[in-house]
C-alpha cells in the first residue's frame, strides 16, 4: 500500500450502516435513479413466492 492510499483511507469518514445507506441512495437518486422502498426478503401471507429471487420482492406486490 502506498503513502497516497495510507492518507485516503485515513480521510474517509466513519459512519453507521444508516448513514452508508442514505448516503448510496441519495447518490443514485441525484443521478436519475428512482428510489425503491426495501421489502422484506420473504413476503408476508404471499404463498406464490416461495424463495428469494435475488431482492427483486420490492417489484412484486405484497
């Protein structure tokens, strides 16, 4: 690791996991991206969806 990296990493900003968050989402919502409420990983009372379908739940109506 080089100097240069050593000094990056020491000027990033400790933050909490809902910080991280809000901060990747606010950044892809300034560039066009629409922001998705988050949905469980198993749908509540939904017998048709019987397995995780790589977090695309939030897209089917629970």
């Amino acid at each position: 690791m080089t100097l240069g990296a050593v000094c990056r990493i020491q000027e990033i900003e400790r933050m909490n996991s809902d910080t991280l968050r809000e901060k990747f989402l606010s950044f892809f919502a300034s560039h066009a991206h629409e922001v998705v409420a988050s949905s469980p990983v198993i749908p509540r009372n939904d017998p048709t969806l019987l397995f995780a379908n790589a977090g695309m739940n939030q897209f089917k109506e629970v």
